[in-house]
C-alpha cells in the first residue's frame, strides 16, 4: 500500500491519498486501443453506447473541384464575411463549402446583412453544430486561396455527373454585396470555368473590391485527400 | 486533405490526415468517453461514483486508469490541478452542459476548508475507490486531452504516417499535414474564434497542444463574474491576470493540464513555476491587458508567425 500526503495547497480535495495495488496498476495502463477500450467499456458498470451517427463511409466520387479566388481586405464596417457554395442546374442547394466563421457560426442573428443570399439557399438556420464547424472559415489574409468541392452533397454523398452552379457570396459593406456564379460540368473529363460577378445593388461596387478572379477547375478523378487545403485548425480556450 | 467533424464530449472534434474508418473510430471512442466520464449524465460511471460517497466503489480499468493520471497531476502540481471540484462546480451553476446552465442562480462563496481532513482511497488491484463525504470527482480539465493523446498515441503505434486530432483546441499532430506540408495551428483571439493571433507551425514529430481561456465559459449572476477555472486555493474562479493560456509540448495531456495551472496561477509565479518544472513545456499566454507573452523555449518545439505583442480587445466585432 501507498501512501501520499497530498501536497495540497488550498482547501480542497483530499489531503491523504492511499493507493494500494501500484505493481498491479501498470499492466492495466495499456496504450490505448479501440477493440481494448470497447472491451473495458463494456464491461464496466455503465456500458458505453455506440453512436451510428459517427459512421463515416469511405466515399468514391468524380473528382474535384478547385476554386480558386482573390481576396482583399476591406478596412470597414459589416464586411469581409464569404460563403462558397453549390447548387445544381435546376438552382437546389447542393453544399456549403466554407463560410465565414461570424456568419456561419450564427453572427447572422446580430447582423441580418450577413451573406443573405448563401444563408436562404442552405437554410443555415437550420445547420447542425456538425455542420457549422465543418464549414467555419477563419479570416484569411488577403490574397489568392482555393477552396476544394470533393463532388458530394451536403450528406457526405457523391453526386452524380452534370453541371453544377458554384457560388460565392460577400459581404462587401452591410447589405452591400457581390455574388460570384459560375457554371461546371463534372464527369469524366476534365473542366474549367470562371464566376461572373454581380453587385447588390449595382452600386456596392463603389464600396470597395472583397473578391476577384474567382474561377472553378474540375480535375476528374482526384480526391480531396491529396490536396493541402488553408489550415482550419486552430487552438482555442475552452 | 480529408477532414472529419463530429461533436462529442459537448465539443467539436475535427480530424485531418486519416482515413475515413479510422476518424470513426475516434469518434466512436470520444463518444464512449462522454458517456463514461460526463458529469452532467446521470447515468455515467462518473455520476455513479459522485453518488457514492463514503462508500468503496468499484470502478472499470478505464476509469481507473484516468483517475490514475489525474491523481499523478494533482500531486504533480501541488494540488493546483485538482480532479476533487465537482461539487464547487455545482455551486457556482455548472452543473449541465454549459449552454443550458441556470446562470443567475450561480453561487460565489467558497466551500469550508476540507483537504487536510480528508483521506481518499484507490486500491487500484481491486479497481476500487472510496471518495470522502463532501467531495465529487470532475474529469472536466483532463479527459478531453487523455481521449486525444490514447487515440494519437494508438494511432502512431499502428503505423499512421500523419494525423492530427483537435478537441476544441486540444490537439495531437504527428509528422506533419503531408511529407513537405507542415501542420499550421491558428491560436485564436480570446474573445473571437474567428480571429487568429498568430500561427504555430509544426514539421516533423509528435506534438500537442491546449489552450485554456477564462473568456469562453464565463458568465454572470448579475453581480459577479464566473468561469469554469477555479483555484483551488480559493474555491473561487481564479482571479489571476492571465485570460488565455496556450501550452505545448511533446503530449498534450501536460499541455491541456499546465494551461489550466498557468491560468489559475497568473503571469508572475504561474511562468515560473512551469519552467521549473516542465522545461520540456513551451507556452504563450495574454494577459489582462492584452499583452502576449512567449516563452523563450517556444522556438526549440516549433516555428511560430504573427504574433503581435499585444492584441486590442474587445475586437471589432464588426468587421
């Protein structure tokens, strides 16, 4: 039997801990192992339930889609927020890609300016807590970036061949927007194209210039697995 | 670069680098964990030893060997990391899932003095404990950074050539995000996730990383201010100068308990102790006054870009 006068320095806790059994312990601290932790799981007082929400199928798509996009910085007020999305020829909500964190995270309810158009195609409202970290953009520098589309839909499914709307909306100053609509055939070949921008209303292109040179590539055949994309990953207080 | 979201353990948890069946696998074992070691779920094995008080207990290996590691900080930091506050943070109002918290009925005077009266027995062949009257267990500053790193450490043991594991800003990376890529963490700004303060760049080896903040689980009754970082020196939430904490090191279960220690601890004595004690432990930290300090080590574990040397706050929020 162990001993430890718990070197406690305040009011709270135990002042003595005893630990008997120490040899014994070290074999029960195995490295960690998914059939080992199911094991321990399930014969402990209280068995682990499984979750299916937490499948993830290994899906075979068509290929991917790049698109690429400038972005500046626009020193003012409601502004700087983007959304890529995608819909297909008929106009229905295919996928988000990426949205800004404000927005996406639900700065929308304080700032109902935020990326209208993107928000009323995908219905964010409704988003799940999955699906919003799954889109969350972090504020980018400005300059060139890629967001990829890995041709799958917004329930991790491959879609089918055919033409596909990409979409990028901005918040260029409050209500001030531009969106970025272009058209790409996904299939077996190869393809590209490049957005038309179109300013609401007409004059929120004197407020300042958020994105340009926004065009798609479609590589068929490729997976998102061998790209780099813009680190999403960060470290914050919890 | 494939990446996987799931939210267990009331967390995001994103994965990078793996397989689709290996993601699954880790979400399926933080998913175990959650309803193994929540506070909040009544029928958790964690509740089921908050009801036992006074009694022997038996509990699973698991349990076992988490509440080993947490007794090993809790001696390891001088009680400043302490897994006996479960019932201080009842009191102050967290005692659901922090969205739901019945904030203005949160409580602020601290708890009689009880350590040096106290004995707590783990007899750890029998797997069995006896928790003291008055005391509750809360693997709330531990098991998300335990769940991480076993997941990682397995991971690397099978052969993973690459991966990175985040829990809400606690997180293993392991060689990189390709064989040329580095993996680049955004530190984010204290009062918005959308705002990065700067980056930290890891190339090869294994690596974690937690941030630990006073600002994201705070609230108020109406008069006073909480979160959910108590000293428990005071059994009040910590009033130390620091409000954002980032530790890395070579493990991240050290990384996620020593920023919840810099935290509680403050600027002055808090970096001091830590480089005494845990040379092998860089950190970064902002104080009350927006301040970001970096530790002289932080260089030998990685490359680091951007930080300024003090950020404002409250940021604009109207960007």
């Amino acid at each position: 039997m162990k001993k430890i006068l718990a070197p406690v320095v305040g009011t709270l806790g135990a002042g003595v801990i005893i630990l008997s059994g120490m040899s014994h312990f070290a074999h029960a601290d195995n490295p960690f192992s998914l059939s080992q932790s199911s094991s321990n799981a399930s014969s402990s007082s209280t068995p682990a339930q499984t979750n299916s929400a937490v499948h993830i199928p290994d899906v075979k798509t068509l290929g991917l889609v790049a698109i690429n996009y400038r972005l500046f910085h626009l020193d003012q007020l409601a502004s700087n927020q983007i959304a890529f999305w995608i819909e297909d020829e008929k106009g229905h909500y295919v996928k988000t890609l990426r949205a800004s964190s404000f927005t996406a995270g639900g700065g929308y309810k304080m700032r109902s300016e935020a990326l209208p158009e993107w928000r009323k195609a995908s219905n964010w409202a409704h988003a799940s807590k999955s699906e919003i970290n799954q889109v969350k953009l972090p504020e980018q520098a400005a300059g060139n970036h890629t967001v990829y589309w890995d041709c799958t839909d917004a329930a991790g499914k491959a879609v089918k061949p055919g033409k596909y709307v990409f979409k990028v909306e901005g918040n260029i100053y409050w209500q001030n927007r531009v969106v970025y609509t272009g058209k790409i055939t996904i299939g077996k070949n190869n393809a590209e194209s490049t957005a038309q921008a179109s300013y609401k209303p007409a004059a929120a292109k004197s407020h300042g210039k958020l994105l340009e040179n926004v065009r798609a590539e479609f590589d068929s055949g490729k997976r998102i697995a061998s790209v780099k994309q813009d680190s999403t990953t960060s470290t914050q207080g919890s | 670069m494939l990446e996987f979201h799931s939210r267990h353990m009331n967390t995001n948890i994103s994965i990078s680098g793996l397989n689709a069946p290996d993601a699954s696998r880790v979400f399926k074992w933080m998913s175990s964990l959650e309803h193994q070691f929540s506070r909040f779920l009544p029928c958790s094995e964690l509740s089921h030893v908050n009801r036992s008080v006074g009694n022997i207990t038996h509990v699973s290996r698991q349990f076992a060997e988490l509440l080993y590691e947490a007794l090993r900080f809790y001696q390891e930091t001088d009680g400043i990391f302490n897994p006996f506050l479960g019932n201080i943070m009842r009191k102050i109002g967290y005692d659901r899932s922090f969205e739901q918290m019945d904030k203005r009925n949160a409580h602020r005077e601290p708890l009689p003095l009880t350590a040096d009266q106290t004995t707590f027995t783990f007899d750890l062949e029998q797997c069995s404990i006896t928790l003291p009257c008055g005391s509750a267990l809360d693997f709330g500053g531990i098991a998300k950074g335990w769940a991480v790193q076993k997941a990682a450490v397995n991971l690397i043991g099978q052969g993973r050539p690459y991966g990175l594991i985040n829990a809400g800003g606690d997180l293993m990376c392991w060689n990189g995000a390709t064989p040329t890529e580095p993996w680049v963490i955004n530190v984010t700004h204290p009062y918005s996730d959308d705002q990065t303060i700067g980056k930290l760049i890891f190339h090869s080896g294994q690596w974690g990383a937690a941030t630990s903040s006073k600002i994201k689980r705070s609230w108020s009754d109406g008069r006073h201010r909480f979160h959910h970082l108590i000293d428990p020196r005071t059994a009040l939430p910590s009033e130390s100068d620091i409000i954002q904490a980032t530790v890395i090191g070579p493990a991240l279960l050290p990384c996620e308990i020593y920023a919840k220690c810099l935290m509680i601890m403050g600027s002055r004595e808090g970096s001091k102790w830590l480089e005494a004690r845990h040379p092998d432990l860089a950190y970064l930290f902002i104080d009350k006054d927006g301040h970001v300090i970096v530790s002289s080590n932080l260089k030998n574990l990685c490359s680091y870009k951007n930080f300024p040397g003090k950020i404002s706050f409250p940021p604009n929020k109207e960007r």
